[in-house]
C-alpha cells in the first residue's frame, strides 16, 4: 500500500466537475484525487486506501454504479465509504446507488455552499442515507378499516382479472375472455387474498384503492415466469401510505423471492413509477402447512410445470379452494402418474379447483410435457377426484373465443352425467360462494 495519505478519490471524467470538487474538498483541508479514468479506479483505490470514494455515474469504461458495487464486495475496500454524485438524479437511480451500498447520492448541479458539509458529516460517520421515505399521506384519504361491508360474513367472492398465458407476440383481435395475463382475487369481509400479479392484477390494485375496504393485503405468486408477475409493478398499493402487502411465493434455485420483488419494485430496470410507499413483507414458502388468518388456512405443493412453481390450497372458513394456473396433468395412459396421484390427494373433494387449461385435446397431442394441461384431461382429473367446481384459467393466448368454447363444451360433454360443474369466468367476472364461518 502507497505511504501516501489520501483521505478522499474523485471518479469523474469530466474536468470542469471533477476538478471544481477536488478545490472545494482540498480547501477544506482534506488530501484528494482526481482519477479520470474509471477503468483505473478500483486500482487506484486499493492503492491509496481513501476514506471516501466520489463518483459519477456516466463516464466511459466502468460506470459510477458498477465501481459502487465493486468496492462494496471487495473484502479488502468494501468498508470505504461511497457517495454517487451525478447529474443522473432520477429517483430510481437514488435507490439502485443505495441498495449497492451506497452512502450516499448527491445529484448535480450541487450546492456548492453545502457541499463541504455533507462530505464531513459523512466522513466523520453520519449514518448511511437511508431510502427516500415515504409522502405524507393525504389528509382526505380514507381510514382502512380491512372490512369490506359489501360481502357477507359467510360469503367468499372470486373475481377473475387475468385469464391469459403470454405469447411471443401481442394479439391483435379482442376477446371476450379478455387478454390480460393470469391474476385472480378472493374477497372475504375481512380478508382479500390475491392470486399471482399478471397483467390482471392492475385493474385489481385500481379496485382496492378506489373501495379503501382492505388495509391487510395478501399476494400469492406461483412462479416467476414473466407472465405471473408482470404487473407487479404497477398493483397501486405499493405507491399508498397505510397498506401491508404480503407477498408470498417460493424460492428458485437461480432467484429468490426477495431478488424477484426487489427487480420488480426498486431494481433501475424497474417500470414501477415510483419507490413503494407501501409496508411490504416477503414470505417465502416450501411444500408445507400455513395459517394466514383465524379465517385462512393454506397447505402449498410443488406444481409439474418448468422451474420451481407453487400450487395454493385454501381453507377459508372450511370451504377448500386449490389454485394452479400452471401445473400439467398427466394423460391417464403415461407411466408418470405419481403427480396426478399426489395432487389428487391434496385436492380431494375439493369445493373449487382453479386450475391451467392452456391447451384443447387436439393441440395438446403434440404439446403435452410442456407443462401445461389439456381442458379434457383436467375434466377427467376433477371428475376422478370428486372435485366440485373447476374454473379453466391460464387460458391459450392464441386461442380465439370459439375455440375456447369449443374446448370448453368438449369438457362439458365429459362430466355431463358427473356433479364436477364447469363454471366459466371471463376477465372481471365474479362468482360468490358459501362457506359457513368458523
């Protein structure tokens, strides 16, 4: 290490600034340099040892956020201290320099007359800056009561927002069915439990601010495919003083369910308007047994469908309602029946199955091990297993409306002398159940 003292490293490529702050900070009495190269910043730091390192964002070679990220996982520089100091001083910037541990963001132009001052307040251990905190909340905002007086004590409201897979392209035809991606909600008086945050979820969050009912949210999410989280970042209850969001989900191998959320909500690549005002907790969950609520109960199951995908099964106030939006299976001639097996033991006289009807009988003699259902096959699942109701979701995004009828009456003919009932949903579509309270 260089004997040399240098308490401050200046990382800017551009001289008027960069050289505008080392007078400022020299005058001050501290011993600065100026490096304007950022390829040779990490060297240099590991060289001089600084108390503080100041960076821009934008130079050429290594941006100012990438030399955050390095001196802050380096075990040999990672506790000196870093402050961004750029022009680029969009809010999503702020927090993407703070969750790679950053002490601090200073935008440009700054105030010279000030500048001095944050810098030794930091250098002399001012806490790191904590993310900007939330707005007031208006004063002729509603109180949250977590009651909603439109829904009976006994009744369970299941209203379908999203019913759609994703495709490689957007369609371009309407639809009865609607064409937003999977998201659905369960309303009881005192409970609202979402089921995945597809592109569905939006018109729900626009619910649950435009009724207040609600200050208790819960969000289930299956999986990480783009199309059970996509709208995750514009549900407008994170941006809303006052609400708890629970978001539940399991752990992947290649992401966890705190990295998934963190990209969604607060990650730079974000398309979230703004950093969540919103109390949120993160559960992540294995194949096991949960309570919710006195109301809730829930067991969860790993789902037959590519990466790691969770199937809910819930027990609200005894009625049992099971949610897989992707989960395939097997036709009755495979050798691989230990899913159907399993899962038919969870589901067993359930009240309600909500379950993946991606494909027709047809389409799903060249598709099958994809893992999506065939509508026929399922029939056959809720028949076999004494399932009460099933509601088709996670429909073909390529499918027009008279195939999915058609598909639809192909089921119908299967349980026709059966109990299992088909009922339909399209998007914004609601049904009410029964169920007597606990």
């Amino acid at each position: 290490m260089n004997e040399e003292k240098i308490d401050i490293i200046i990382i800017d490529d551009d001289p008027m600034s960069g050289e505008l702050t080392k007078d400022l900070l020299k005058d001050d009495g501290w011993k600065v340099l100026l490096v304007d190269d950022s390829m040779k910043a990490i060297e240099e730091i590991k060289k001089y040892r600084p108390k503080l390192v100041i960076s821009d964002i934008m130079m050429p070679g290594i941006n100012g956020m990438e030399i955050c990220k390095r001196i802050k996982t380096n075990p040999e520089i990672k506790n000196t201290k870093v402050i961004i100091l750029s022009g680029k001083s969009y809010e999503s910037e702020k927090q993407r320099a703070l969750m790679l541990g950053a002490d601090h963001f200073i935008g440009k132009p700054y105030d010279v007359e000030t500048f001095s001052k944050t810098i030794k307040k930091i250098l002399e251990g001012e806490n790191r800056t904590p993310p900007p905190p939330p707005a007031m909340a208006r004063k002729e905002q509603k109180e949250l009561t977590n009651e909603n007086t439109e829904i009976e004590q006994s009744s369970i409201r299941l209203s379908v927002y999203g019913l759609r897979g994703l495709g490689n392209k957007l369609p371009t035809t309407n639809s009865e069915f609607g064409r937003q991606t999977v998201s659905s909600m369960i309303e009881i008086r005192k409970s609202v439990l979402i089921l995945d945050a597809g592109t569905g979820i939006c018109d729900i969050g626009e619910y649950l601010v435009s009724k207040n009912y609600y200050k208790n949210i819960w969000i289930f999410i299956t999986h990480f495919h783009l199309d059970n989280i996509m709208g995750l970042p514009y549900f407008k209850p994170f941006f809303n003083e006052g609400y708890i969001i629970n978001i539940v989900g399991p752990n992947d191998p290649e992401k966890s369910l705190k990295e998934m959320i963190k990209n969604s909500l607060y990650s730079s690549f974000s398309p979230a308007p703004a950093a969540p005002k919103s109390k949120i907790n993160i559960y992540e969950v294995l194949e096991e047994n949960y309570s919710i609520s006195d109301e809730i109960k829930m067991a969860t199951m790993y789902s037959n469908h590519p990466t790691t995908t969770m199937i809910y099964l819930f027990s609200i106030n005894g009625f049992k309602i099971a949610y897989a939006p992707d989960s395939e299976i097997w036709e009755e001639s495979t050798a691989f029946q230990d899913y159907n097996e399993r899962f038919g033991k969870f589901t067993s006289k359930f009240d309600l199955l909500i379950h993946d009807s991606y494909y027709d009988a047809e389409d799903y003699k060249e598709k099958n091990h994809k893992g999506h259902s065939s509508f026929d096959i399922l029939c056959g699942f809720a028949k076999k297993n004494q399932i009460k109701n099933i509601i088709p979701v996670n429909l073909n995004p390529f499918y027009e409306d008279g195939r999915i009828i058609n598909m639809i009456k192909s089921g119908q003919e299967k349980l026709k002398d059966d109990p299992t009932k088909i009922i339909v949903l399209k998007e914004k579509e609601n049904i009410t159940f029964s169920a007597k309270p606990a």
